[in-house]
C-alpha cells in the first residue's frame, strides 16, 4: 500500500451541531432525529475517534466546505493536549469522492508513533471557531481492546431468558428474564404440537427479540473463527459477565450462551428449526415485556448445515476446557450432517410469520459446504474432506459475504488448516483466490476517501466493511511479504466505521465521538434510559432507503429507520474480530 504523505473532505467547516442525525448534517434529508441535549460539532478532519495501532496505517480525511475548492496550504499537524506541533505532514489532494460528493484531501501521519492523545489540525483551513481539527484520538499499540470489550458488551446486552445488568462509564443498562416459555412446536414439522418445548438462551438477533438460526450460528461462526485466530488475545480478556472467571475464558463463555440455544433447535432426527419467534414484530416494549406466543417454525437445510458447521467448530474450540461439552457439540453436529446427507434442499414455510427471513434465494450450497470444512477440520475423516473438495461453491473467496453466503467461513478453514490430505490443486487455486481478494480490498481501501474497502452501500454494509478484515488476515497468513499492507487496510475498516466518514461519527453505540443514539433497539427506546444501550453497531447507509441522495448521505440516526439504523448480531461479531486482528494480547 503506498504510503501517502497527506490528508481529505465536504460538508460545512467545524461548526456546532445539535446530535440529530444526517437530518441536519444534510439538510436536504427529510425527517431529522429529535436530539438529545448534548451539543456535537462536526469535525472537517476525519479520524478514528477511538485511535490508532501504533505501528499501523493513520490516515484522516479533510472535507472542504460547500463551495471550497482547495487549501491554501495543504499541511497538516499532529497536536497534542496542549495544543503542541508534535509532527507534521503534507496533504494529499484535492479529490473529489462519488459516494458522498465530498471534496477531501487525504492526510496520513504513520510515521508518528508515540502513544498518547492527539488530534490533527490543518492551520489553513479556519472556521468561526478556530483552525479546523480532528476529534481527540489515542494512539497506542492496543487502543482497539476497548472496541473487542465494547462489541463483548453489546452481545452480552442482546442475552435472552435472563436478567441483564450493564454499569459502565457511569451509566446502567437492565432488563428482567424475558421469554421464558419459548417455544411453541405449533408449526415445527413432525411435532406440530402447542405444548412448549424449552429454547431458552441465545441472543436477541438484532433490533427485535427473534432468534434465527443461521444468521445465529454464522455469528457463533465469527466468533469461534475470531478465537482461533486470535486466540492469545481474546482467551484473556476480561468480560464483566456473571460468568467471568469461569472454566471457559470469558469471551467463550459469552459464546457458549449462544450455542446453548443452537442446541435446542435440533430435531431427533438432526433437522434443525430455521427460527424462534413470535409471528409478528414485537412493539417497542422491554424484552421482559413481550408477552406474544413464540414458535418453533419448520426446519431448512440451510439451518441445519449452519448448526452442524457451528457446533462442529464449537466441538474443537471448547474440547481443551470441557471434553464433555465437545462430544456433545461434535454428536449434535454429526447428526445434522446425517440428515443433509439424507435430505435435498428443505426451505421452511413461514408464510404464517412476518418476523426475518434469514434463508438465501440460491440454495444451501454454501451452508453445506461449510459444514463439511468444519466437520473435516475437527475430525480429520476423509467422507468430510471429500464433500468440501467436491462442492460446486469451494472454487473462489468472495471479496464480500454473509449469512447468505457462508462459504468463505469454510474456505478459510480449509485453507489455515495443518491436516494432510487436502488436494493440492485446490489449495493453489483457493490461496490465490484468497490472496487476490485480499489485495482488490486492500486497493479499494487504499484509494477511498474514507478507507472503506467495499464500493457499495446496502442494508448492513457497516457489518462487510468489519467483515473484510477476515479476507485480509487470511490473505496476510497466507501471502506474508503483503501481511503488513493488508493489516493496514484492516486498520483503515475499523477507522471507517470508528470516525473516519462523512458524518464524523462513529456507528458503535457507546464508542468514539458522537456514537449513534438512536438505533432500531427495542430496549434502547423501550427503557427510558435516554442513552442507546452500548456495544452495538447500526447497518449504516443504505441507498434503498432514499434514492433521492448519494449512497453514502443515506444514514440518519434514528430509531423508525431499521433498514439504516438496526443492530444486529452478525455485524457485532465481524467488527470483535477486526478489533482482535489488531490488538495484542494481554
């Protein structure tokens, strides 16, 4: 990645701004969020509101005011508290971004490496309050450990079945035990009963209380991925957790909440439910609250083959703390398997629930081909080896995936793994796949205005952006002479979604400057508290929303925009894992 010496830029100078979404930081975006009484500014240099890697990639973005065409003196500084130069630099530009519209340079001041607190000014370009500035950044070599125990923190808020208690930074968060008769077999095939089979646990998917089953075991997927990469950082940190301190390290033991609800999702016969909720969409009430009849609905493939890969890379993560567990975990997934194998594509009728419908259009493929990876990797046999090798799906890594395309989860695994057997050509032509995609984000990143890896914008694309960071990891273990480039554009993932964006404003509630406080989070407004429950990032942008404005203007904070301002579980768990791809461990 070629190193810029230099800085980028739209919108008004620093000028003061009542927290009210993109209603006000574009006017012509309709129906502005009601604000909160703390009074914002609006920053003309991006950054990471929470900081920079030490030795990584810092970059800013400098956004002109309407109408401003250049800078008179295209310098920027790095001070410090007290105002300090501590380092200069050249900026780059100007440029003008299709996204947004901005007209921006780019400023990066990698060289400068000492921990401590700064913010970047540009001295030529002035405001009715002063020099425009930067909000204040850390520097330090684990200034991200805070995002991992933020993101942490918001699954541990999404927890079902049990009380809930959050106290940090001088606030608190609390619901009651919720939903405890779930759930009805009602409409669950070969049952179709209304007696209630026990599905406690789990986390409440996203802005609602629903619990799906592959959009939650592909989050239980990212997150076990996240620890067996990461292992020596997360199998140490710290949760404040009723569990903390436990036989598990405390990130599995969040985890282990998840899984427990996996499990009972699983038929006799291996066919897993593709959900548990009610039929309709909660009202904005407290989890405790909700008092609707939940059901089991009928089973999918694409369900079943996501529980067997989860629980299959559950077996061998858990295995060196709870042998039991892991034999419990490897027999649920075996059986799931069994029924696949035994079975053609089954998609559920939920014709009778308006809930989310978390079932891909094109098959189950890739749901299968990533259990067959897990279920290989944990046991060494050849009849899994083989049906990876074979599938249709195992022939590139997609630069972006999802719930609805998995497959990467199970390339990744093939490609990391230390058994023999696999085939060679496969290897090659999966490494160079993984490695070019790699590379295409890296460049996307590189050339962006605000480092965002990804061209595009849709529902959820905050959770990609943090997703790119596996392509990345994986790309730099596989190709290490680009491992270094590629953790830079890892870096500059996390900035985005940390600060480094038109709204100067991080999207993780509770992290950064100016954090969403509005988002789509039933308990959030439900409370009363007045302050958005912490640790969740919102979807971002999404041009469905108003084709009337760039891609990139679209958000707003505010809690009636779900399709802009949701939480969800599985774009929590790709930005934990950026996080822990750039945070040492303790």
């Amino acid at each position: 990645m070629a190193r810029l010496r230099s800085f980028v830029a739209f919108v008004p100078l620093l000028f003061p701004l009542v927290a009210s979404g993109c209603g006000v930081l574009f006017p012509s975006s309709p129906d502005p969020v009601p604000a909160p009484t703390e009074m914002f500014v609006i920053h003309s240099v991006r950054a990471d509101s929470v900081g920079y890697v030490t030795n990584r990639e810092k970059r800013v973005t400098i956004v002109l005011p309407a109408g401003m065409t250049e800078l008179a003196d295209p310098a920027a500084d790095v001070r410090d508290a007290s105002d300090t130069v501590v380092w200069s630099c050249t900026v780059m530009g100007p440029m003008t971004d299709s996204g947004t519209g901005a007209t921006y340079y780019v400023g990066d001041f990698t060289p400068f490496t000492t921990p401590g607190s700064y913010y970047i000014a540009v001295p030529s370009l002035t405001t009715s309050i002063g020099i425009a500035k930067s909000a204040t950044f850390k520097i330090a070599p684990d200034v991200f450990r805070s995002v991992i125990t933020s993101g942490m923190l918001g699954l541990y808020g999404q927890r079902c079945g049990t009380a809930v208690s959050i106290s940090t930074n001088g606030q608190n968060w609390s619901h009651k035990a919720c939903h405890a008769n779930d759930a009805y077999q009602t409409y669950l095939d070969g049952v179709m009963s209304d007696a209630i089979k026990p599905s406690l646990h789990g986390w409440h998917d996203a802005g609602d209380y629903g619990k799906y089953t592959t959009n939650g075991a592909f989050t239980v997927g990212m997150m076990l991925t996240a620890f067996e990469h990461f292992e020596a950082t997360l199998s140490t940190l710290p949760l404040q957790i009723p569990e903390k301190g436990g036989t598990f390290p405390d990130f599995l033991d969040e985890v282990k909440w998840q899984l427990d609800w996996l499990l009972t999702t699983q038929g006799t016969d291996g066919s897993v439910s593709f959900k548990v909720t009610a039929q309709s969409f909660e009202q904005f009430v407290m989890p405790e609250q909700d008092g609707a009849r939940r059901y089991y609905t009928p089973v999918s493939t694409s369900a079943t083959a996501d529980f067997a890969a989860a629980l299959a890379q559950a077996s061998r993560v858990y295995r060196p703390y709870d042998g039991a567990l892991a034999d419990t975990y490897l027999t649920a997934a075996r059986l799931s398997y069994a029924f696949l194998k035994a079975n053609g594509l089954i998609k559920p009728d939920v014709t009778m629930f308006g809930t989310g419908n978390y079932d891909a259009n094109s098959g189950d493929g890739d749901n299968r081909m990533w259990a067959a990876a897990e279920l290989w990797e944990t046991t060494g046999e050849a009849e899994f080896l083989t049906d990876f090798e074979a599938a249709p799906g195992a022939v590139a890594v997609a630069d972006n995936f999802d719930w609805d395309n998995v497959g990467n989860l199970g390339m990744f695994t093939y490609l990391l793994s230390e058994r023999t057997g696999r085939d060679q050509a496969k290897v090659d032509l999966l490494t160079a796949s993984a490695i070019a995609s790699a590379n295409t984000i890296a460049l996307r990143a590189d050339a962006a205005a605000f480092g965002r890896g990804l061209p595009n914008y849709w529902w959820g694309s905050n959770g990609a952006v943090a997703r790119l960071a596996m392509n990345l990891w994986v790309g730099g273990v596989l190709s290490p002479a680009d491992a270094g480039r590629f953790s830079d554009a890892i870096a500059m993932q996390l900035d985005h979604l940390l600060g480094r964006n038109i709204y100067d404003r991080t999207q993780v509630t509770g992290v950064g400057y100016h954090p969403p406080n509005k988002p789509h989070h039933r308990p959030s407004e439900a409370d009363n508290v007045g302050v958005a429950w912490p640790g969740l990032m919102v979807g971002g942008a999404n041009p469905d929303a108003d084709r009337n404005v760039l891609p990139a203007l679209t958000w707003k904070d505010n809690a009636d925009d779900y399709d802009l301002n949701e939480v969800a579980i599985n774009w929590n768990a790709p930005l934990i894992y950026a996080a822990a791809a750039l945070t040492p461990p303790l």
